[in-house]
C-alpha cells in the first residue's frame, strides 16, 4: 500500500505492543521507529504502547487502544499511524476503518520501504526498491475483488468489466515478473564483475553492520571513497567497492553494504539478495558496530543472525568498534570460544585506530601472519638467519648499532623474536 510523502513528512502516531513482558525490548524498538520516521522526513506526535498477553487478530492492539488512537487523530488533525509490528492486510483495512478520517496506517515494514525508496541512487537499487514495495503491496489490495469482478468461467468474461482492483492486480503480478527478470540480468552481470575480480587474485572485504554505524564513513576515510556518509538510518543502499592498499602493500577491494535492522523484512533481504551476495562472496568479514550506542549488543546479534541468514556466517570476521571517539568504553562482550576473530576499536570520522585495523587485516590475510619490524643488536646478529629460515623478510638495513629487519612471520616466530619485537602485543590473541 502506498502513502502520501506529504503526509508521512507531517506528524504521525507510534503504535506498538508488548506481548511476553518485554517491556524494554518494546522501548528499544519503538526508539528505533522514531528514528526511522524522522529519517523518512517525519515527526512523533503521540506514542501509544499496548501491554497485550495476545495480539488482537483484528487490530493486533485492543478496541480501547484503538479508540484511543482514533481521538487522537481526529483532535490533533494527525493523518498517519505507524505500527512497529507487520499488519495483515485486513488488520490494516480494519484500523483504518476504525479509526476513520482518511487516515493512513502503515507498519515498520512499509516504513522502511519508503525509506529506500528514498535513498535508492543506482538503477539497480531502484528496481530492486520497486520489487520489494510491489511484492509487500499486492497481498494488501483490499476490496471486494471478485464480488465486484465479472470474472467468470468462459472467454469473454475478463474484459473491461472486471473491477479495478483486479486489473491493479494483473498489473503487479506483469511488473513483478518484469523486474524480476531485469534484476537477473543485472545480477548476472555483477556476478560477473565478481568472476573478473576473482581472476585478479585480490581479496575481497565486505564491510557490514547495523544501518548508521559508520560503514560508508569508514569507507571514506581508508580510501577517499567519497560516498555519501549521513548520520541517518539506511543512507546508503547501493553497495560501492574501493581498492584499499594494506600496509603490507598488498591491494585489496573493500565494500560496503546496506545496513542491518531489527525486524529486516525477509522480502526486502530478498530483494537485495544480489547486492548482500557482497558479503557472501567476501574472503573477510568486516562488522562495524557503533560502540556508542548502549545497544550496540544487541545490534551486533542483529547483525550475526543476518549473516547467518545470507550464509555468511562462518567467514572469517573482524569486529570493528568505531566512534570510540565519543568517549572509552569497556571491551565488547564477546564469546570468544566461539568466535575466534579479532577485534579492534577505531574512529572512522578521526581515523584513530585505523591504523591497528589495517595489521589486523594484513594478519588474517597472511593467515595469521603479521608484519613485524625486528631490532636486533648486531652482536645477536644470528637472530637474522632464523628469520631467513621461518619468516618472510622484506627489509634489512645494517645500522652502526642494529640491523632493523621488516619480516612476516607467524605468532611463534614472533614470540619467539619477542624481545627484538618493535612493537610487541600487549598480550596473547585468542
């Protein structure tokens, strides 16, 4: 179902329901729609939450909430209702029908559509919107449909008579399969793109996480990207790929992707399938989560589930906790049994700690290998064979003093080369 832009830039009523006592979980959510109406252009004037042990299958809230919400409007001339929960298309005709005044009720999953409606730049990104508001749109036509239709058992019957609602129908279904068949092409033609890039040898890095946790930012600031980076949700759709020279200097190709969100319509994942493959077909995994946000927790589970979704979820990752320039924060809790990954904790909009992301990225590439500058007086010079012998030298310079050796070498080289170690690690990795 489509909605006025006008009236979604105006001020809209918040409706959600709290059904096994999670009171805070609701809260959390409900935030979250705040922010996803005012990115949509809109603003809260009234947030009703209902506690219900089971949704109303009629108005998933209770009649009293409804009546309630109906005053509101009618008082306060408020002519949108946003539910945090995904109505059935009679949920929505029956509210709207209570509620009366001509007065739009959408759900989260609409919310978010018009969103990437709104920020969808690249033709693909376009049609792949398209599809997921039709595929979302065509079960929520309501009407009498076939009492008003003349549709009936023989050639003949399914001419101009038949009703508005089901030619509205017919023409969805033709654009969906139409669609459908474009974005194959396209997605045949990134797929591609890939084969090509996999021929170049270099490694693919996909950077992922929750919508505003800074990916286009970080993009930006390793490679000068120059894509658009808002403090909004879902600012960017399209995904862009930048070479980025490690200090190793090898070359690889970061990507960013479309951000995460609680309650991700599987439809609209669906519909991005060909652009999430990005991170299905990256060698890393980089999730980005915003560390200052009290929720980030929760967010990066988000995250992980959807990976885990997409098939992505046994990459090897590197968790990257960004805007630690708004204040220190503990390390993240981490099962670390299970995940074995490194974590680091960066700014993309100062650049601190992009640099100790780069070696963490030039050791998982090695396969646990990092580069190393050694120090060695030149009366243990003999240190400089077992280099040779277990390690990877790139750089040796003799000093009058020293002789200053740049090698890749795995965790028991170094260790064992600890104590000419430059820059030694303050403790073990996992």
């Amino acid at each position: 179902m489509e909605f006025n832009k006008e009236e979604i830039r105006s001020k809209a009523i918040l409706v959600g329901i709290v059904t096994d006592g999670e009171v805070e979980e609701a809260e959390i959510s409900m935030k979250e729609l705040e922010r996803l109406l005012d990115t949509a252009g809109g603003e809260v004037f009234a947030t009703v939450i209902q506690n219900k042990s089971t949704p109303d299958p009629r108005t998933l809230i209770g009649k009293g909430k409804v009546q309630e919400i109906a005053e509101l409007c009618e008082n306060n001339g408020v002519k949108l209702v946003i539910f945090d929960e995904e109505l059935s298309p009679a949920q929505i005709r029956n509210l709207e029908d209570d509620i009366g005044n001509d007065v739009n009720v959408i759900d989260r999953s609409m919310l978010i559509l018009d969103i990437f409606a709104l920020h969808a730049t690249s033709g693909e990104g376009k049609l792949q919107v398209e599809l997921a508001q039709l595929k979302y749109t065509a079960p929520r036509l309501i009407g009498k449909g076939a009492e008003l239709s003349r549709l009936g058992g023989g050639i003949g019957t399914r001419g101009p008579g038949e009703s508005k609602l089901e030619s509205d129908r017919r023409h969805i279904k033709r654009r969906i399969v139409a669609l459908e068949e474009e974005l194959e092409k396209l997605a045949s033609t990134r797929r591609t793109m890939r084969a090509a890039r996999d021929r170049s040898g270099l490694k693919k890095i996909a950077i992922v996480g929750y919508t505003n946790a800074g990916k286009s930012t970080l993009l930006n600031r390793l490679t000068d990207a120059g894509i658009l980076a808002e403090d909004k949700l879902f600012a960017t759709l399209d995904p862009t790929t930048r070479k980025y020279e490690l200090p190793s200097g090898e070359t690889v190709l970061l990507t960013d992707t479309v951000g995460f969100i609680r309650k991700l319509p599987h439809h609209l994942v669906n519909a991005f399938r060909s652009t999430l493959d990005e991170a299905v077909c990256a060698d890393i995994i980089m999730i980005l989560a915003d560390a200052s946000d009290p929720e980030y927790l929760s967010q990066l589970e988000c995250t992980e589930q959807t990976l885990e979704e997409l098939g992505a979820g046994e990459k090897p990752t590197l968790y990257v906790f960004n805007k630690c320039d708004r204040g220190t924060f503990d390390d993240p809790i981490i099962d670390r049994t299970r995940h074995r990954e490194k974590v680091v904790q960066v700014s993309a909009l100062t650049g601190d700690g992009c640099d100790k992301l780069a070696e963490m990225l030039v050791e998982m590439i090695n396969g646990g290998k990092a580069r190393v500058t050694f120090k060695i007086p030149n009366s243990e010079a003999g240190a400089l064979n077992r280099l040779y012998k277990d390690a990877t030298v790139e750089e040796v310079d003799y000093g009058a003093e020293y002789v200053t050796v740049v090698a890749t070498v795995d965790a028991k080289i170094r260790g064992m080369m600890r104590k000419y170690d430059t820059n030694p690690p303050e403790k073990e990795e996992y």
